[in-house]
C-alpha cells in the first residue's frame, strides 16, 4: 500500500502538465498510425497506451518508465510490416522518449545502475536491428551517433548527481561539525561556570567553617551542646570545601592552573565599562537600583556584559554601544544594544551559547538576536537564583 500513497496526495502544476504532454503523445501515436495504415483500434489503442504511459512515470519511477519504452520500441519493431528497404522503425518522439527516460535514470539512480541501464538499451536495440531490420548495414552509422551521444548525456547526468550529491553530504556533515561544536562549546562553558561558581561558594563555605569555629572563643558563655554544634557546622563546611575541590580539580583540564585572583562581580562592572571606553568604543552606561544582588548574580552579570561588549568590538566597532543595568530587589536586568551595519554578519562563534549558560546557571534567561537596525542582548536574573 505504501508505493500507492502518492495518489492520494494533492495534485501538482507538474502532474497537469506531463499528464496533458501524456494525452497530447496519445492523439499524435493514434493519428499517425491511422495515416500509416494501422487500421486496427485495438492496435492504435495499444501504441497510443505504450507510448504515452511511461510520460506517466518518468518524473517517479523512471526504471519503469524506462521498462515501458524499451517495450513500445520492441512492440514497434515487432508490429512494423516490414519491406526490403525500410530503414529505422522507430519515429523520432519514440527516440527521444527511450533516451530521456536513460538520463532520467542516470540522474535519479546510483551510477552503477545508470550505466546498466545504458548498456542494456543499447545492446537491446542492437539486438532489435540486427535480428528485424532488412537494411541494418546502412542504418549503423546513424544508430552509432544516437549512441554516442547518449552516453555523453548519461555521463553528464552521472557527473550532476554525484556532484549534487557531495555537496549534499558536505552540507550535513557541516551541521553535523556545527551541532557537536556547539555541544562542546555549552560544556567548556558550564565547566567554566562551575569553576568560577566554585570560588564564590568556597568564599561562603569558608566564613561559616571560620564563624562557626571561632564562636566558642567569642561567646564564653556558650553551653557544650551548642560548642558541639557548631563543631559540627564546622566539621561539615570544611568536608564540602575539600569535596568541592575534589570536584573542581575533575572539571579543570590537564595542565590548567587555578585562578589566583578573586572572580569579578557586581562592584566591577565599571570598571568593565571604563576599559571598554578606553578601547574605542563610545558607550552609554545606565545603571539604576541600589541594591546589590549575591556574588553569584554578580559575576553572571559582569561575564554577560564582557562577552556583549566583546561582541560589540568584534562585529559593530566604532558604533556607540547603550548598556543598562538594573538592580531590583527580585530581579537583575542587563540590556546591551549596539547598532550595526545593514546585512553584517555578527558571527558564527559561541558566546551567544555562552551568556545563556549563564543566565540558566543562576535560574535567569538570555536573549541575543538583531533589533531595530542593530544587536540587542537581554538578560533577567533573579536574584533568589544567586543566594548563597
């Protein structure tokens, strides 16, 4: 049932026209046989069926489009009433009907079977001359030329679908490359977060195992229930700072030293906007709220703005670029747009991939795309996502 399918999907332009073609070669076969002196219907019909039914097939099916002409050329040879000087019996559609439905094949199969089917028409009809046609000396230079120029355009078809095949296996495994870069890439960043997010709860993980340590020594009238308490407190911050280190040191890569210098933050996006003026670029800085949002929420901000600010250097430099930064007591919003030339790319990298790791690091969202004649990043990170 699954080779029948077709018919029930809508007709096309192309199904109208190669069945009016189909229709129009019908009448033509019909009335030049009846000029010829084919008087029998039942044979006219036959003709007329034979050789308009592989039009029919020949844009779906040209194996058997090519079946069903080879069969009206031998259908025609074996009905032809033959005289001592008759010449080709195959009129010129029939001709170029047969050799189309070859390149047809050549284009649409694999090569082996092209020339396959090449080969086979040919020694075929050689076949049909040399046992049916009386005058088959003289009709050999004229056949040699049909032959050789339809293997030029099998040859020709073969060449067309290799090469549009290559290019089409060329282009998959292009997004193939893309798609595990991409992959990749969301790794090296998350491992990169995880790195640095370490550093910021380390730092917290710290000052409770040094408050909880020192507590008996500021509060002398502390009980020995709560001193054990708080040894355990302590106890337990410093087995999560070692476990952590054990997992930083799986995530580092060999060879890869660790930061000696504490990760930036809030308190540093300044100082990112004042080295990107200093390196050309014209960049109107808003900044609005006062409260400060955690370390984490911090640094995710700051690496969202480098990596805008880079891109506005990379894709769109000498053109201002607005940045506006929001701190609400729930939420931290981070605009960045900086115009760009009309039909410039803004490249194929994966700093976009990049900022919206961050955001999701910290249960936030990031938004990076062409806007109004320019490039627009928009971030919102919650602030209860960076409680540390």
């Amino acid at each position: 049932m699954k080779a029948f399918r077709w018919l029930l999907r809508p007709a096309t332009a192309l199904d109208f026209v190669v069945l009016l073609i189909a229709l129009a070669v019908a009448l033509l076969t019909w009335r030049s046989l009846a000029a010829a002196g084919y008087d029998v219907v039942l044979v006219q019909a036959l003709y007329a069926v034979v050789f308009a039914a592989p039009l029919l097939l020949i844009v779906r099916w040209p194996l058997a489009a090519w079946v069903l002409a080879l069969a009206g050329w031998c259908l025609t040879v074996l009905a032809h009433p033959w005289g001592p000087s008759d010449g080709l019996p195959w009129p010129l559609p029939q001709r170029v009907l047969l050799l189309l439905t070859v390149v047809l094949v050549a284009a649409r199969t694999r090569p082996r079977t092209a020339w396959l089917v090449w080969t086979s028409s040919v020694m075929i009809v050689v076949g049909l001359l040399f046992a049916f046609v009386p005058s088959v000396t003289s009709e050999v230079p004229p056949f040699l030329g049909y032959v050789f120029w339809s293997m030029l355009l099998v040859l020709t078809a073969v060449l067309a679908r290799s090469r549009t095949r290559a290019q089409r296996d060329l282009a998959k495994r292009e997004q193939r490359a893309e798609v595990e870069a991409a992959r990749l890439a969301v790794l090296e960043e998350r491992a990169r977060i995880a790195r640095e997010m370490h550093d910021v709860v380390a730092h917290r993980m710290s000052m409770i195992a040094v408050t909880a340590e020192t507590a008996p020594y500021r509060l002398a009238e502390l009980p020995d229930d709560n001193r054990a308490v708080l040894a355990g407190i302590a106890a337990d911050a410093r087995a999560a700072l070692a476990e952590m280190r054990v997992l930083l040191g799986a995530l580092r890569g060999d060879g890869e030293q660790p930061a000696l210098v504490p990760q930036p933050g809030w308190a540093e996006l300044d100082e990112l906007v004042n080295r990107a003026r200093a390196r050309g670029i014209e960049v109107r800085h808003l900044r609005t709220g006062k409260t400060t949002p955690p370390e984490m929420i911090g640094l995710a901000t700051y690496r969202i703005l480098q990596e805008a600010l880079s891109n506005a250097v990379r894709h769109a430099s000498g053109r201002p670029v607005d940045v506006e930064v929001a701190a609400d007591p729930d939420v931290v919003r981070l605009r960045v747009f900086n115009a760009a030339e009309p039909g410039r790319p803004v490249g194929r990298g994966h700093g976009v991939l990049g900022m919206r790791e961050r955001a999701a690091a910290v249960g936030g969202s990031c938004t990076a795309g062409r806007s109004a004649g320019g490039w627009l990043v928009e971030a919102e990170l919650p602030v209860s996502g960076g409680d540390t």
